[in-house]
C-alpha cells in the first residue's frame, strides 16, 4: 500500500505521473495534547491491489505534540475501503478513524486496563465469556449511575460495600 504514495520514480525521457488524491485535515486540542491528522486517499483503478471489493487505499498521518513537554510524536497508518470516489470520502475516513478510537478509549480501554480483563487468563472460553458479560454490565451499570470515570464509580462501589460490611460486622 505504500508503493500508491511514493513520487513515481523519473528516468530520462520517461516518466509517469504521481496519482491522484483526495485529503482531508482535522485538527483536534484537548486531554494535554494536540492532535493533527492528515488522510490521503488514492482510488485504486487499476486493481493492483487484488482484494475483494477494496476500491481505495489510505494513509492517515497522526502527529501528536503534548502540550507540557513539548514532545511530538509521528505515525503513519495505511488502510483500504470498499467506499467508492465520492468527493467527501477522505473526510468521512478521516471521520471514522476518529471514532474508532472513541469506541476503543470508551469501551475497551475500559474493560482491557481499568477492569483488568486482559490480564485475566483462563482456558475456558465459557469463562472468558462470562467476564465480558459481567464487564460490560459494569461498564454500562457505571454510566447508567452517571459515572464518567469508571475507575472511580468502582473506588465508590467498594467503599460504599466496605462501608456496609463494617456497619453488619458493628450491628452482630
């Protein structure tokens, strides 16, 4: 996928015109840190790519500078898509590469880090499921209290129960 960015190669006499493209920009600051994505999108017409429906192929760039230390940080990320040569395309892609990453701070980062779930092992793929089930009832039982940070409405939790426990060990 590289090979549909790189400046065709000139030789004397000959020579072949770098593709086409379509881009978009976005430009995001928050959480410390400022965010630039650059999207180029290539329509793959002649199907050198030779994978079922794939009609275009991406590079997304993302450059992150943290606001208090002034590091940046560059990556390059190529993918393809069976969306076809609209004019918005390369923003809708810039778009839903943004809200992948929405989807994967908001839930997995969750269940993965803050419940532990990759940590666990377990053989049994009735067990693993089981834990996920249970994960997301907590994750979904924490926003339906109104929790925005999962870790705390689970400091709340436990104290509230130790807080219980103390008050039946007192009362026996």
């Amino acid at each position: 996928m590289q090979q549909f960015f790189q400046p065709p190669r000139k030789a004397k006499g000959w020579h072949i015109p770098a593709l086409e493209y379509h881009e978009a920009t976005s430009l995001d600051k928050g959480h410390g840190r400022i965010e630039q994505r650059r999207i180029r999108v290539i329509y793959d017409e002649t199907e050198f790519l030779n994978w079922p429906n794939a009609k275009l192929v991406f590079r997304l760039e993302r450059k992150v500078t943290h606001i208090a230390t002034g590091l940046t940080s560059l990556e390059t990320a190529y993918g393809i898509s069976s969306l076809g040569p609209e004019p918005t395309v390369a923003q809708q892609l810039l778009a839903l590469a943004r809200a992948h990453w929405c989807i994967e701070n908001g839930l997995h980062y969750r269940r993965d880090v803050t419940l532990n779930e990759d940590a666990t092992k377990m053989k049994s793929a009735t067990q693993a499921e089981a834990v996920a089930v249970l994960n997301n009832f907590i994750v979904g039982l924490a926003q339906k209290l109104g929790f925005a940070n999962l870790a705390y409405a689970l400091r709340h939790f436990n104290a509230q129960l130790n807080a219980r426990l103390a008050q039946l060990a007192l009362s026996s």
